[in-house]
C-alpha cells in the first residue's frame, strides 16, 4: 500500500503535539548543602513529624475484631503445622533415598 500524503499544515501539529509528549518535567531546585550542626538541629523536628505522620497512619487502619483475628491467626497455625509435616515427610523420603545410594 501506498503511503497517504498528509498536507504540510498538520505535521507542525503533529510535531508540536509530539514536543510535549517527549517534554521532561522541571528539574526540582537543588537541595542546598547543609552543615553537620545544622542537619543536628533539624533532626528532631524530622523525626517527631515522621512519628506524628505514623500516628495519623495508624488511625486510618481497620483493626480486625478479636472473633476475626483469633479466625486468621488458626488458619495461620494451621497452614504452618500442614507445612511443616510435608516439608518433614519431603526430608525423611530424601534422607532415606541419600542412606539407600550410600548404603551400595
């Protein structure tokens, strides 16, 4: 097939529209260099938001009920003692495989 000719009017569009789609965002303004005693001072004040930034997470959280939690934590028992008798048979078969070849 034949390639469509487009009329010059419209690759400048086509050429504009692809300019911004290739734009990089702004650069973010250099951090400027702080000194040991000022990062010192700053310090606290980073870390009581972080804690404070942490309470306000810890409000927005769903806690499960005692019913739902006592539910999920025997599922997770369970599935760890189911785990653990596999991986325990898984040994025992190999463990005897490796005594049944050195035993030759």
């Amino acid at each position: 097939m034949a390639k469509r000719k487009v009329s010059r009017k419209y690759k400048p569009k086509k050429m504009m529209e692809q300019a911004v789609k290739d734009r990089k965002p702004p650069a973010a303004p250099p951090k400027k260099k702080l000194t040991w005693k000022q990062y010192m001072g700053e310090l606290p004040k980073k870390i009581v938001k972080f804690l404070k930034g942490v309470v306000r997470e810890l409000k927005k959280v769903t806690w499960p009920t005692k019913k739902a939690l006592l539910s999920y934590t025997l599922v997770v028992v369970v599935t760890i003692i189911i785990f653990a008798a596999i991986l325990g048979l898984f040994d025992f078969i190999f463990l005897q495989v490796v005594d049944l070849f050195l035993g030759i």
